[in-house]
C-alpha cells in the first residue's frame, strides 16, 4: 500500500503547527537561495541534520528513501565537481589534478560541495515536514493560511483517491497480464518500453477521467461549491510554541540577511 | 476543475511511485507526463499547470517526502503549456490526425519548456548543480526523455478520451 511516510511521535516538530512548518521550508528555500558563501551554507546544512535527528524519525523506515536519494545526488555532485570544464570558465582555476580533458579544481570542488549542501539541506527540512505532519492537516491548515478551500480540497481528495488508483493499477496490470500482456520487454529499445506502458496507462487513466464526472455529481449534489467558506472537521491552531517558534524563524530571518550582506560572494579556500 | 486536477493528482503517484516492472526504471520511461498535458489540451492550461505542479508535490511526498519548487513549477508547466490547444481545437475535431499531431508537437514543446525551467532554476539557484554543463546534461536526457514519452503517450490518450467521452451530454 503506497501512504505518506508519516510517522506519529511527540516530538517538538511533531507537535509544531503545519503552518509553521511550511514557513520553515519556504525559510530553507529562501535562505539556501541567498546564501553564495560556502561556510555559510554549513549553517542551513547542519541545523536541517539536528532538525531532523531532533524528530526521532525510525530509521530503519526511512533507510530506503536515504539510499535512493543520496546516491545519485553524490554521483551528480562529483560529476559536478570532477568532469565538468569548469576550470575552464574561472579565470585562474587552481588545478589540482588533471586527466585528459577533465580538470579537478578547488573551485569545482568548493561549488559541489555547496550545491550539495544546498540539495540535502532542502530534501532534510522536506522532509521533517513530510515525516512529522499527519497527511490529515494538510488541507486544514492550507484552509488557515487562506487558501481557497477548492484549492485545499483538491490536495484532500488527491490523497483520498491515491489508494484507489494504486489498486486499479495493479488489478488492470494483473488483467492484462493474464490476457499475455508482458511487462518485461525483450529488445526493441526505448520506444518499445514507452508503448508497452500504453494497455496499462489507457484504461487506468480513462476509468479515472470518467470517473471525474460520477465525483463531480456527488459533489455537487451535497452542494460543494455553493458557500463562500466551508469548515473542516479536522483544525489546527497556534499555541504558544507555535508564537515562539515563529518568533525564532523572524530572528533567524533576520541573521540570515545581515550575514547575506556580510558574505555576498562565493568563498574559494587560498 | 477542482476534481479534475484532484484525480489527476492521485493517479500520478501510483504511476510514479509504483514502478512499471520492465519499464526500465522511472528515468527512462515516465508516461505520467503525458496525463498533465492531456489535462493541460482537454481542460486547459490552469487545470494542466495545478495537475502538473500538485500531482509533482504529491508524488514526491508520497515518493521520498522532498519538496523540489523548481520541479513542482516546471511539472506545472509540462500541464500548462499544451492548454493552449484548448482555445484553438474544438471538442469534435479531437479524434482528427491535424489535432493528435498538434498534441504530439504541444508535448515536446512542453517537455522542453518545462524541463528546461527545471534544469536552469536548479542551475541559477545551485541546487545539486554547481554548472551550466551539468545543468544542460540534466536537461537534455530529462526533457528529451519527457519529450519522446508525451510525443507518444498524449495523442494516445487524447484520442482514448475522445472516443469515451464521445457522445457525453455533460461537462467534459
């Protein structure tokens, strides 16, 4: 069954309201946006790590997405680093290792190493709000920061409905297969793949679009749409560690931009 | 539209999430963009760019529980951009070789400018990649991969949709 990696706890991050965990990602964002100075970015990096050891996220749970995320991310960053012509394009790289045409330089390496730093970074904090929110709150707290409440619906529903297609998927894979589909293509290449997806991808895909309109009516007839506003069964409200941490995230805010005007540059060890 | 986008959304994760066995993985072979530019030529560009940008940030929080904005925006953008067709075709000419031709064209078009928004965001604002050649890479075999899945799948499944919905009274 595919479901959110929620998982329940008591922890400070666990217990912050959605909506400030939003700001804390778009804070991420912002910062690792503005941020040049290497030296600067260990500061996001290491408090997204405390952040999310802080959520008591079971690791053996999380090990998988860490494996599938770290490796191809490392291989990008040292294909940044080592076989890029970046050399090339700095007016006096400081070359330290150089193979054919490819040449190893501190500042393809200190450019990396910060576009590493900046990828974790933000995959760390999205995760500590994927990890620690119940998928229920979502909508409601997008309701509270004032998004139209079609809007939030629309992620509501989406997440109500991923079990069904999930299913529909696999029962249509089963029916075509016991009809001789193959799921495994044996030569023909890369369009061969893409049109063998097409007995899957068809019927789930039209069973859903039509299925809007069956969705739509139901809908319509308890009178969604018909007020202005609606309430949630389900709410989320500031309490006193939601103000403070809202406080710290202003302080950190404005850290941030004196420290910007501080460093305004990339940092290159001599 | 609400409902549309929805169900898009939540048919987008068991395809991305749920790997096709013998697809060749994901990278390879993704035919859930062909759905936001499906939704972007039927229903327009709106429902095509919050199918795109929500079905993204829904998959990935299902998926691994990132959140890529430059991703979400340039998904969006695989939805938005082939809703240009929904003010120029009309509803009966959809089954027509002109219109399937024009979904195929609109589908690369997108791939291109949506991938393209994706690699050189990820470029300007150093995310994972520190240089233009890396970036470029990123966007030739995503956009190019994108590009051959939705010249192939979205004139698939618009005619699919057509020929369902032929006949229907209702909304379409």
């Amino acid at each position: 069954m595919i479901r959110i990696k929620y998982f329940p706890g008591n922890t400070l991050l666990h217990r912050l309201d959605p909506r400030i965990k939003f700001l804390l990602v778009v804070f991420f964002i912002v910062v690792e946006v503005a941020f040049l100075d290497i030296r600067l970015l260990l500061l996001p990096f290491i408090a997204s790590i405390i952040l999310y050891i802080s959520a008591k996220v079971p690791w053996k749970e999380v090990k998988g997405t860490w494996k599938f995320l770290l490796i191809p991310i490392v291989l990008i960053s040292s294909i940044n680093a080592f076989f890029t012509f970046l050399g090339m394009s700095v007016p006096h790289p400081h070359i330290l290792a150089e193979f054919w045409v490819f040449k190893v330089t501190t500042e393809g390496i200190v450019l990396a190493l910060a576009a590493l730093m900046r990828f974790l970074s933000l995959a760390i904090v999205s995760m500590c709000l994927v990890n620690t929110t119940d998928p229920g709150l979502y909508a409601p707290a997008m309701a509270k920061l004032k998004v139209p409440y079609k809007g939030a619906f629309v992620v509501d529903l989406a997440m109500r409905y991923v079990p069904v297609y999930t299913e529909e998927l696999e029962t249509t894979m089963n029916a075509q297969m016991a009809r001789g589909y193959q799921v495994k293509v044996k030569g023909g290449g890369f369009f061969a793949s893409i049109l063998n997806t097409v007995p899957l991808i068809v019927p789930v895909a039209m069973n859903a679009m039509l299925s809007i309109y069956d969705v739509a009516d139901a809908m319509e007839l308890r009178a969604f749409g018909a007020e202005k506003t609606r309430t949630w069964y389900r709410t989320v409200s500031f309490k006193r560690r939601d103000y403070a941490s809202l406080a710290v995230l202003v302080c950190l805010l404005l850290v941030a931009i004196y420290l910007r005007t501080r460093f305004t540059t990339y940092w290159i060890p001599a | 539209m609400a409902v549309g986008t929805a169900l898009y959304a939540a048919l987008t994760i068991p395809f991305n999430v749920f790997q096709i066995p013998g697809s060749g993985g994901l990278i390879a072979v993704r035919p859930t963009v062909a759905i936001p530019m499906l939704f972007g030529f039927v229903f327009g560009p709106i429902t095509g760019f919050v199918s795109g940008l929500i079905g993204n940030i829904l998959s990935d929080f299902f998926s691994f529980g990132g959140f890529y904005w430059n991703w979400d925006i340039g998904n969006g953008l695989l939805g938005a951009v082939p809703g240009i067709a929904y003010f120029i075709v009309k509803r009966t000419d959809w089954t027509k070789a002109k219109t399937l031709v024009m979904a195929g064209v609109l589908a690369v078009i997108a791939s291109v400018v949506g991938i393209g928004f994706a690699a050189m965001t990820d470029y300007i604002f150093q995310i994972g990649l520190s240089t233009l050649d890396a970036a470029l890479a990123e966007f030739y075999s995503a956009a190019g991969t994108d590009a051959i899945n939705g010249l192939i799948l979205t004139p698939i499944l618009l005619y699919a949709y057509a020929r369902a919905t032929a006949g229907r009274a209702r909304r379409v």
